[in-house]
C-alpha cells in the first residue's frame, strides 16, 4: 500500500518559487499559464495488512507531524491499494 502525499503553501502564503515559474513559462511562450504554485511530492510505503482506515489515519499524521510547516503549508493525500 502507497499514500502519495501532495504539500502545498497555503493559498495566503506569497510563492516567488511558484511566481518565478509562471514568469519565465510567460517569456518562453505560454502566455495561458495564469498561475504557478510550487510544492512537494512524497510517496509513503506502508504494510499491506494495514487497513483502509488505520492507513488514512497514519499518513495524515504524518503529513500534519513531520512532512508540512502547518502554519503556511498545508496537505492532499491519495492512498493506493
């Protein structure tokens, strides 16, 4: 079993990284692109015995304790069976 974690900056929270993207997406031709926000990706192996409900509850844990800042960052997560 496989929880992908997707980290995020707080919509109120200011990008450059993200801001600097969508700049440099603009000179090189893709004027469409309206916004770029910026984050990280983490793919979480855990036990295959482990149920639905326990999995959900450890990688949300996990994302809150150790994987964000949650004061500007914050979490999306998918589980994978």
């Amino acid at each position: 079993m496989k929880a992908h974690v997707y980290v995020t900056l707080k919509t109120s929270v200011l990008d450059p990284q993200g801001q600097t993207i969508q700049n440099a997406l603009r000179k090189i031709g893709f004027a469409d692109v309206t916004a770029v926000r910026q984050g990280k990706y983490f793919v979480v192996s855990l036990a295959d015995g482990l149920s639905g409900e326990a999995a959900r509850a450890q990688v949300e844990r996990i994302a809150r304790e150790v994987l964000t800042n949650p004061v500007i960052e914050e979490f999306t997560y998918r589980i994978e069976e």
